[in-house]
C-alpha cells in the first residue's frame, strides 16, 4: 500500500463517517430491522445519523479551517483536535436525543450515543496521548456488531471478519500515511471497540 492509497482509504473511512455506516450495515445484517421498518422510518434514521454525526461536524471544521483554528482537515496535530471534538461531541448528544425520541429501536440511538462517548474519551486522552480517532471509529463498528449478535443470536461472523479486514486495512494506512504510531493504532481500536460494545450491550436495544 502506497502513501496515495492510505490517503484514499483514510477518506473513505473517515472516523465521521462510521457511524452512518454503522446505521446503515444494521439495515443489512439484522432482517429484523431491515424488514420492520418501512423505507421513511429508514429514511428518517439515516438522514439523522448522517446530519448529526457527518455533516455538522464537518461544517464545523470547514469553518475551524477558515478562522484558522485548525490546519488542516486531518487534524493530525493533537492541539488542534480539542475545539473540533468538544463540538463533534455535541452533536453526536444531539443525535442522540433526537434518535432516542423517535419511535424506533434503541439500537440506532446506542450507536450515536457509544460514538459520543468515545469522542469525549478520545478528546481526554488527547490531553496526553495522540490516539487514532479512525481506529475508534472501525473499533466501534465492530464492537457494536459484536454486541448485537449477543443481544439477537444473529450469526455474524461474516460481517465481523469483513469490519476486521477493513479493520487491519485502515490500520495500515494510518501508519504508512505516518499519522500514528502502532500502539495508537491498536490503543484506537480497543476503545472503539469496548465502549460501544459496553453501551449497545447494556442499553436497551430491543
């Protein structure tokens, strides 16, 4: 994998993104909830999802980007990341609260709400450590689909072993794009993977 090939899949799978993706891989593992809900509650979750969680975000840190609080968008420098995860994390309560007054199953607000909360553990650590926020972003994809095949005894072994490859791939480009070392590679993962997995497991998702 070449530095150009880590940039392209640092983008694709930009910790911002994850959490739509999540929603949506939720629609395609789980027939229960791909076959409940009609496509405007579908419509409903994911536009909430992508709003909050991806395009809020992301205007905020064009507008950082503009006043000259951060860099770049990468924000590969740790000081430069406490103001846009302050913010991130704000809006990822915000979706929270608005997924969780809808009537649909919890699962989508336990998304958010594991996503938020390992922002603001990110935005601690950051303090001292330089952790990889796409690494957490992965981590908790697979976390949150470890916990619901505990939760729906749905087999899904495929789609795990697919999110560890995807997993292992990201990992790659975050250490040849030279971003993070090793042990923030792995430490990002960890997180991810157990906060979202504690927060889907324990909260009420049925």
């Amino acid at each position: 994998m070449n530095t150009g090939t880590a940039k392209i899949i640092s983008y694709l799978f930009h910790p911002l993104i994850m959490a739509f993706y999540a929603s949506a891989a939720i629609f395609l593992v789980n027939p229960h909830y791909k076959y409940v809900l009609n496509d405007q509650v579908k419509a409903v979750i994911l536009i909430t999802v992508l709003i909050t969680t991806f395009f809020l975000p992301l205007l905020s840190s064009f507008f950082f980007l503009k006043k000259g609080y951060i860099t770049s968008l990468q924000m590969d420098s740790a000081d430069e990341r406490q103001l846009p995860f302050v913010t991130t994390a704000i809006y990822y309560v915000t979706g929270f609260i608005l997924l969780y007054r809808l009537p649909i199953p919890n699962i989508f607000g336990a998304i958010v709400l594991g996503a938020g909360i390992a922002i603001i553990i990110a935005l601690i650590i950051n303090f001292y450590w330089k952790i990889s926020i796409h690494m957490i972003g992965v981590g908790g994809i697979a976390g949150g689909l470890f916990a619901l095949s505990s939760h729906s005894y749905t087999n899904l072994l495929l789609p795990m072993a697919g999110i560890f490859i995807l997993a292992g791939w990201l990992g790659s480009a975050r250490l040849i794009y030279g971003t993070h070392t090793q042990s923030q590679v792995y430490a990002g993962f960890v997180v991810g993977f157990v906060v979202e997995f504690l927060v889907i497991y324990f909260y009420n998702i049925i």
